[in-house]
C-alpha cells in the first residue's frame, strides 16, 4: 500500500509536473502484456532471479513498486529448466563450448497470487494469443512434460502459470485488473518461426500479415475500448532476423592456410556471404555435415527446411538471404500496422526496433566494460542466443525509463547495473565460432515459435556418424518423428 | 661550474623519485617557488629572484651574481566519488587512496657577459597521481596513474636596458608514465564480467621531448612592471613503454585456460603512448614600492592540443584504445601581495582562480578535474645576506564535479576533491 501511494504521489507530481504537450501518465496500475520479451525469459527459461529483471519488473521498481508488482515466479533451476554452460571445450578448432540445460524443473512460487498478475507476458504467446489463449494452473505439470516431449507448444504451460482460471484470455485480465498503465510488446512469435525453423513461410512458420494485423488491431481496440483512460505504450517488432540466433555462425569457415573462405555447403548449394545458418547448424557443423570434403568435412548438406519427400515441412538451418529480406519486410509491415493502430488509439510507440540495431551494431560501454550482443561473450543476450540476458534486459528498460521520462514527465532514476554486471553476487573475446549448441535446445526452441514443424530430420542429421558419406535421400516412413498435433 | 652541475644532477636525481599529484589545471603544476606560490603564482613582473628561471626567465637579467633556489612541495589531496545510476550506482562510493607528493625544484643563475646571465631549472611542470582501491567500480578504467614530468631548462637572459630584458630558453622533458588498469571480459558461465587480470603499461626509461621558451619584462616606471612569457608545447612520444599482463584466475578452469590462450600473460609487450603538453602563454603586471608588491597574472594554457591519450599495445588492436580527452584552452587569474613588514621578513598574500581545461564528458578517475579557486599565504625570511629562507601554503579547494550523465566510459557521478599544498624554498647567494 506504502509503494502504491509512493506511486500515485510520483503519477500526481508528473501530473503537475507535465506541460500540455507531454501525456499524462497514472503507473499506479501497471499491467503488462506480451511475450518472453516482457516476461523476462533468460537462457530459455522462467525463473525467479531473472523474473525480476524483467522489463516491466524493472521500470515499475523505479516507478516505486517495490515488490507489488507481481509477477509469476518461479523457483530454480527454472520452467523450462535454463540453459547453461556445460563446459568451454579447447579443440584444435578453437573452442567448442557445450551448452545443455539444467538439471531438474522449477516450480511457481506464487501460484495463487489474489487477482491477475501485474505482467501477464506469456513465453511462446503471438498477438492472436492475446485474444484466445488460457490456462488451467492444475494443468501446468502435465503440460509441462507434454511440451518437454514435443507434444505441445511452449505457450501451452505458461498459459497455465500465468492465467491459471482456465477461462480468462490475457487480454481479459489484462482489461479485469483495471490498468492505468499498459505496456504492450507482442508479435515476435508470429515472426520467430521464419529463424528457429530457417524458412519464410506464412501460414506455417510465420503468421499471415493480414491476421498480424486484425489480431493487433483486436487487442489495442479492446484494451482502448474497455481501459479509455490508460496509457498504452506499445513496443515495435526486433528485427529478429539480427539475432545472434542467426548471426553468429557465418555461412563459410576460413582456410587457415590463406585466410581465404570456403562456403558451406546447403541443399540448394553453396551459401553466400550474405546467407546465414543458425545456430541449430553447430551440432552438425562439429560432425563435418555442411563442411565440404576438401576442407575435413563429410560434403553433405545443411538442412534448408522446407515440405520434405512426404510433404511434410521439416525445420533447417540454412537461412538464404532472400528469406531474410522477405522477414525485414515482414517487419516493416508489422512495424508500420503497430505505428498506425496505436496512433488510431492514442497509444504511444516505443521504437525497439531501432534501439535493437543500435544494441547489435554498437552494443554499450558500462563501467569501462564494452558490452554487445555477441553470442557468449557479449554480454546482453541469452544463451539460446535470441532473449535478452539480465542485464539486456535492464539496458533496454533503462532506455525505456528514458522514454516514458521524456514522453510522460515521469521522473524515474535508471536502474542500477552495477550488481548486475558485476553480480554482487574486447577487444578481448571468446570466439564462438566452433561450438556445439545441443540439438535438443535446438529443437526446443523450433517446438516453441514453430509447433508443428517437423524436426526429425535435423535430428537424423545430428545422429548421423562422421564417417558416413553421402548418401541418396531414403524413405524414412517407417521411422518415428516428432509428431505434433496441429 | 662543476658545483653547479653537480648540484643539477643531483636535484635530478630527486626529482626522478616522486610522481606528483595533479591538483592544477588539468595536470599542470606550477609550485616552481615558495614564494611564487605564497603570491597565488603571480610572479611574472616581479620576477626577483632564481625562480624566475620559471615565472619569467627574463627576470633572471636583472639578478646580480651566482644564485640558486632550491625547495620542494608537500602535496597531498584528498578525492571523494560518489555515484550515480546506471553505474555504478545512487550512493556508491570510492575515495583515492591518501598519498603525499613532494617534486622539488632548483634554479641556478650566474653571469655569462655583461649583460647577459645564465640560468638552469629543473622543474616539474606536470604531473599526475591518482591511486584508486583496487577493488572499485571503475577498475576497468583506470586503477592507478602516475605520470613524471621533469624539465631541465637552461636560459638565457639579457638586459637589454636598466628597464627592459628578454629571455630563451630551452626544455628538455623528461618523463615517464605508468598506467594499471583490470581486464574485465563477461564469463559465458555466469554472464557478468570477471575480472580476468591486470595489464600494467609503463616506460621503463625516460622518455624525451623538447620544447621553448621566452619572456620579456619590462620595467615600465612609477613602480609598475610588465612581463609576458611564452612556453612552446612539447609533443612527448612514449615510444619505448611495455605492457605487462597478470592473469587473475575466476574458478572456472576452462575459461581461466581460454583467457591465458588470448591475452600474453608473463610477457612484457612494447607499447607506445602520446601526450601533447599545453604552450603556456603568461602576461603579468605588478606594481611595487618599498613596502608593497601587488601582481595580477593571466596564464592561459593551450590545452586544446590535448585531443585524444592514444595506448597502443604493439601487434593488439584488440587491446589498443585512443581515449577521447578534448581539453579545452583555459586562462587562469592570479592575485598577489607582498608585504615587507622589516628589512629581513615579508609576507606573501595569494588567490587564483584556475578553470578546468577538462570537459564534462573527460572527467573520469583517471583525473578527477574541476574548477578550482586557491588561498595561498607564504614568508620569506633573510636569514643571512646570502640565504633566504621562502615558504608558503596553498589551499586548493575544488568545485564538487559531476559527470552529468556524460562520461565517456559511463562511470558516473561526482568527485569532490580538496588538495593541500605546503613548500619552501632555499634561496643561496654565492
């Protein structure tokens, strides 16, 4: 109560405080919607400790919440357990590190929290999520084991954690907790299958830009329709074809004898310079699948996703720069929806899209310290190479905290990321060039942004021995698959 | 001739032990003289005695006979940072660690011709200490510095008339820097930055630079004199500097042996720095009687020469930097009075007001600079005809300094920093 009336005397002194051209703002009502983004997902998984770095956990600790704004908590090592470093192997290669995940499964801390959560961000949730998805907490075990199985997408069980009725949408609780402030980032995952996946395909890993469109349109009008006071501050898309996911590994390696670069090899042929592979390729990559025979490798080809022999669409690696250019467009498109829909409900637009590409071309310096978004070593993004690390997170929401300062006179203090950089508790790198990212996080992270895409030929691949040599394609018909049910 | 060159050398030799704290302009220095200093530093149209070998070689024209100045300097300076958000935070807070700075000077002037007088000054015009604990936030900026600068400046001054004289001079610098700072690089297993070790760059000998110098002072009548001198820049290569590395181990085996595989621990690597040392441009006008001497100084420092503070470690890019520095030129103002209260004693009143050639965005641990006002008072005492004993106190406090959000390393916050400063000076007629 003590933090709630710290608030509202901060959103009366913005008031007083905000001339005519500056929105007004109330924060002492602060709900959040969105995804893993929001939800302050870190090395795949929910946890507590991380929980807590969320963006909007962040900015409402600085708008004076304390611990009241509430969030669904989760216990270590984590719901999906997190991914770790299993170890930093030193091959003649360089260094191949091994990247697994944790040992067990977290539990909620907080499941009968009294009303809606204050962040209703769901991991795996696309925008039309927002308007049709629930979740029973009694299912959240079962489901749980369901998706660890493949048998169901990541949304499923963190509908569960989150909404936990079993009736209510996000987009309804977020209406029934009566927000004065709404924070809105959604539509990463009507896009992240084109990634995790490698291929471009509305309708199968990408949603159609029309339904995008009438989705996002759905919930900003709800939430305007039914909240006409609130403030809406609503993020734009990540260009998340920039994600370390697929940037990391580059689509040839180098000759050490001249320097000069030998393309991998995909199904379609060689890669280009300006074609990437993702990181789901590192497991083949280590087995020489990719690499051509003249450079130590087997000569067989990358998976470049597609309908296979039986029509069935099989996830890749291998991301050709036509497809990337077709998911820029995609996300202008997106990007120029969110801009008018928000402008038509008097809702503001954070630019993340913009201040992602500064994040990736330019990274930050803290303390002395350069921090990027390098795979591994940068500082600011997970280790399944598309979420924010903790501290990401906070350097994005300090930028937001900027925003909201300049746009609604707020007058909050940056987050300090001392403790997160240091954890109180180059220049120089690790190169990740060689490393094995394991087939199953790969594959978990196609079951989470793309259900019901088939991974069983990735992990075929991924079994393959060494030695083997190329061979005609077979009729794996008789072979079991991961089946997911559409 | 063969004392005078022995006592040279041996002030050299002292003078070479002591790093000097930098609580001037920027990291200038400019207690050459106690009694210079008892007059806030405004010497240069009195100019009466040896250490006008700094304050106004052409000065030195109107002394008579073989004479000498010898003294040195207390310093020390007490820095209090306190932090600001994002890093490292509302309420952090770090102090320099406490140390006492003593650089000497000596300035030796005889007769070469009529009308033409020798002098020699060693000197150290610039200067910089900053020690921080070793386990503060900003130890990936900077852990220590200490930069030596030692002039040996022979002049030469001639008496153009019983009212006006000229001077040149030569500077020969000398100067040595040694910079520490930790390594910090994120750990794939915790994702925060480990401290990974230490790279220590120094100069193992003296580097060398040179310079110029000229004053005139004229005696303009009515008790009134004006004297105007000209420092040159001196460009200072560290050609010669090394790194050295040590590796600090983190728990983690594997990282700890990628880390050793990256950076060259145990080897010492040739390095090289640049600093541009400011011209110094002075004009003076004072007005005496038997009893009084009242001077008003303007020392303007071209510090706009120093751009950037290149590290360059030979063969590592990865490793190398250039640190935007940006000074800015700054005039300083100096004030003071003397007051002969007998035949044998005099007391010396002082005030300056000194800018901070250092922009907003350039304050950092590695100087802690701002704008400063000082309150100086000295004596001086004919202890016999030949010997006059000088001495002064200087009270330098500073403006308390903020970053504003500005710093170039996002180290952010406010220093507030005090300096103390007591010297004498030896003044022998031979």
């Amino acid at each position: 109560m003590k933090n709630l009336r710290k608030v509202t005397v901060l959103s009366l002194a913005a008031l007083l405080l905000a001339g005519g051209a500056v929105a007004q703002v109330d924060l002492s009502r602060f709900v959040a919607l969105g995804d893993s983004l929001t939800a302050g997902v870190v090395n795949f998984g929910s946890v507590e400790r991380f929980q807590l770095l969320s963006i909007p956990n962040l900015i409402a600790t600085q708008a004076g919440y304390g611990s009241s704004f509430a969030q669904p908590l989760v216990s270590e090592p984590g719901l999906p357990p997190l991914l770790e470093v299993k170890a930093l192997n030193v091959t003649a290669l360089g260094i191949s590190p091994t990247i697994g995940l944790k040992d067990g499964f977290g539990q909620p801390l907080n499941p009968t929290h009294d009303g809606p959560y204050n962040n209703l961000a769901i991991d795996g949730a696309n925008t039309g999520d927002l308007l049709t998805l629930t979740g029973n907490i009694f299912n959240l075990q079962e489901d749980m084991l369901k998706y660890a199985g493949g048998l169901v997408g990541k949304k499923v069980p963190f509908a569960d954690l989150v909404l936990r009725d079993g009736q209510t949408t996000p987009i309804q609780q977020a209406i029934g907790a009566q927000g004065t402030f709404y924070w809105v980032l959604i539509g990463h995952n009507d896009v992240l299958g084109a990634i995790t996946t490698a291929v471009f395909l509305p309708g199968v890993t990408v949603t159609p830009i029309e339904t995008f469109q009438q989705n996002f349109q759905m919930v900003l009008g709800a939430l305007r329709q039914n909240r006409p006071n609130a403030t809406i501050l609503v993020g734009n898309i990540l260009d998340v074809s920039r994600a370390p996911y697929a940037t990391t590994i580059n689509p040839y390696i180098v000759n050490p004898a001249d320097g000069s670069h030998i393309p991998l090899i995909g199904e379609a042929g060689l890669l280009t310079e300006s074609d990437r592979v993702s990181l789901g390729a590192s497991a083949l990559l280590a087995q020489g699948i990719g690499i051509p025979v003249a450079a130590g490798g087997t000569g067989q080809p990358l998976p470049e996703g597609g309908l296979d022999s039986q029509n069935q669409f099989q996830a890749g690696v291998v991301l050709r720069a036509s497809e990337i250019a077709q998911m820029q467009q995609y996300i202008a498109a997106m990007n120029a929806t969110i801009e008018s829909v928000a402008a038509a409900v008097g809702a503001q637009v954070m630019d993340m899209n913009t201040l992602y590409d500064d994040l990736v071309d330019n990274g930050r310096i803290i303390g002395g310290i350069h921090v990027d978004m390098g795979f591994l070593t940068g500082g600011l993004v997970s280790l399944d190479g598309i979420h924010g690390s903790g501290l990401g997170y906070a350097v994005i929401a300090n930028e937001v905290i900027d925003f909201m300062n300049a746009t609604y006179g707020t007058n909050m203090a940056p987050v300090n990321l001392r403790p997160i950089l240091l954890g109180e508790s180059s220049a120089t790198s690790v190169t990740a060039a060689n490393f094995v990212f394991s087939t199953e996080a790969a594959v978990r992270l196609v079951n989470a942004y793309a259900p019901g895409v088939r991974t069983d030929k990735l992990e075929a691949a991924a079994r393959q021995p060494r030695s083997r040599q190329r061979s005609t394609p077979t009729d794996r018909s008789d072979k079991p698959g991961i089946r997911t049910p559409r | 001739m063969s004392k005078v060159k022995g006592i040279a050398l041996c002030a050299a030799a002292a003078l070479l032990l002591t790093p000097t704290l930098a609580h001037g302009n920027g990291f200038a220095l400019f207690e050459h003289g106690a009694r210079g200093v008892g007059m806030g530093g405004a010497f240069g149209a009195t100019a009466n005695d040896p250490s006008a070998g700094y304050y106004n070689p052409a000065g030195l024209a109107f002394l008579e006979g073989m004479q000498s100045s010898a003294g040195a300097y207390l310093i020390t300076e007490t820095s209090k940072f306190t932090g600001d958000d994002p890093y490292p935070g509302a309420g952090y807070k770090a102090e320099l660690e406490h140390q006492i700075f003593y650089p000497l000077h000596l300035h030796v002037t005889g007769d070469l011709a009529k009308n033409l007088r020798w002098g020699i000054s060693t000197t150290a015009p610039f200067g910089l200490g900053t020690w921080w604990p070793d386990d503060y936030a900003g130890k990936f900026i900077t852990k220590r510095v200490d930069l030596k600068v030692l002039n040996l400046n022979p002049n030469l001054a001639y008496k153009v008339s019983d009212n006006f004289a000229v001077a040149v001079g030569f500077d020969y610098f000398l100067s040595q820097v040694d910079i520490t700072k930790s390594i910090g690089v994120i750990n794939p297993y915790t994702q925060q930055v480990a401290e990974v070790g230490q790279v220590h760059l120094f100069t193992p000998d003296w580097e060398t630079g040179s310079g110029w110098n000229a004053g005139i002072l004229w005696k303009i009548g009515g008790g009134f004199s004006f004297g105007a001198t000209y420092r040159s820049r001196v460009e200072m290569k560290y050609s010669d500097a090394e790194a050295s590395f040590v590796q600090f181990g983190t728990g983690y085996a594997d990282f700890d042996a990628i880390v050793a595989g990256l950076l060259p621990f145990g080897d010492n690597v040739p390095g090289t720095s640049e600093i541009v040392f400011p011209a110094e441009m002075r004009y003076a006008v004072a007005w005496h009687n038997d009893v009084w001497t009242v001077e008003a100084d303007f020392v303007r420092m071209g510090w706009d020469t120093f751009e950037t503070l290149p590290i360059t470690i030979e063969g590592r890019p990865d490793l190398s930097s250039v640190r935007a520095e940006d000074y800015v030129d700054r005039t300083t103002f100096r004030f003071g009075v003397e007051w002969k209260t007998s035949d044998r004693w005099a007391w010396q009143f002082g005030y300056l007001d000194d800018p901070t050639p250092v922009p907003t965005a350039s304050v950092s641990p590695l100087l802690p600079d701002s704008d400063r006002t000082g309150y100086s008072v000295g004596f001086t005492w004919d202890w016999t005809n030949k010997m006059q004993v000088q001495s002064s106190f200087l009270y330098l406090p500073f403006d308390d300094r903020s970053t504003d959000g500005q710093d170039h390393d996002n180290y952010n916050g406010s220093y507030e920093t005090t300096a103390y400063l007591w010297g004498f000076s030896l003044v022998y007629r031979f």
